[in-house]
C-alpha cells in the first residue's frame, strides 16, 4: 500500500506540473479489486491531457513504475493510464462532466489530492 501512496504522489506531482486541474484521488481499495486508487484530472484541450499523460509516465517510468496498458491516447478526451495499484484518468473537462467518475464511484473514499503531499 505505501507503494500505491508513492506512486499517487509521484502521478499527482506530474500533472500538477503540466497544470492539470481538480486533481482527486479516490480510494477504492474497499469496494474494488482492480486498484488501490483512481486518481482523476482534468486538462483544458487535449494537447495539455496528452502532456499530463507523459508527464505521468515519464514520472512514474523513472521511479520504476511502468505502465501496464494506455487507452485513449490518441483521441485524448479520456486517457487512462492502468499501472496495477493505481489507474490514472486524465480528461478534456466537458468528458470528465460527462463520464462523472466520482458519482459511478462514490462508494470509494474521495480524496484531495494535498492528502498525498509531502
């Protein structure tokens, strides 16, 4: 678990330095088993949500974390970013709105992301 904590810090840092927005963290160690957390984020256009996704993987490839599977990259509306303990979501905001993954997982522990900082 303290490797799912550093690896949420690491992923928040990176997209804080790509200016990502309304970053949160959701633990959904008990009500899932596919991760320990989600962590959300949101960009103004989709050049800025695939820099926030390199940012990420570049941070977390360099601590040696790597990326198990990458969707939606190209189209760069939604791109989650599946690293086993974590999963990374990075959105155009009008698609976060729409897809509302706070509400879908609501039953998880929704968390700031200043929670994870140092």
């Amino acid at each position: 678990m303290e490797q799912a904590k550093e690896m949420v810090k690491l992923a928040i840092n990176a997209l804080e330095d790509k200016k990502g927005e309304d970053l949160r963290v959701i633990d959904i160690r008990q009500v899932s088993v596919m991760a320990d957390y989600f962590l959300i984020a949101s960009g103004s256009n989709p050049n800025q949500v695939q820099a926030m996704a390199d940012s990420v993987e570049d941070a977390l490839g360099k601590a040696g974390y790597p990326c198990k599977q990458v969707e939606g990259y190209q189209s760069a509306n939604w791109i989650l970013m599946d690293y086993g303990d974590i999963i990374v979501h990075v959105f155009c905001r009008e698609d976060r709105l729409f897809y509302d993954l706070e509400r879908i997982w609501r039953d998880g522990k929704i968390m700031e992301a200043a929670e994870f900082e140092a």
